[in-house]
C-alpha cells in the first residue's frame, strides 16, 4: 500500500514522500529505511549513528541506524 508520509527529524529538517509499507521486510522494532539522499536532505549525517551491515542479494551494505531520529505522520492516498 502506498501512503503519503511526512518526516519530521530532530535536526529541525522535514520533507514530505510517498512511501511503500509492509514490504516484506522484517525488524525487531518498527523502523523506515531512506535513501542516502533523504537522510542528507533531513541532515541525519550531523547526528551520531550506529553503523551496521545487511545482507542484500549477494553482498552487504552499510547501514547508518538514527535511533528515535524521525517522525512519521501519513496519510493513506485515493486511488485514481
């Protein structure tokens, strides 16, 4: 399903997407995965991260993790 969604960061930085939920991906605790170029837009580089990897296909990436950096507000979109 996809929704419109506004992120709110604690860097003061916000920016309005429309977003995919449930896409099959699985987490201990909720999360939401952005582009390198939104967590720029949001200024989440300024921010202390902890750094892990995640097996995608047949290699890992890095992955920056902003814990309690983001809020999310949405709404769902009509349909056309």
């Amino acid at each position: 399903m996809r929704v419109r969604i506004r992120l709110e960061a604690i860097t003061g930085k916000s920016t309005e997407r429309v977003a995919l939920l449930n896409s099959g991906a699985e987490s201990p605790e909720p999360s939401i995965v952005l582009s390198t170029e939104i967590a720029e837009e949001l200024k989440l580089n300024e921010l202390k991260a902890e750094t892990t990897y995640s097996e995608e296909a047949t290699t890992y990436v890095e992955v920056k993790l902003y814990k309690k950096a983001i809020k999310v507000h949405y709404w769902i979109m009509e349909k056309s």
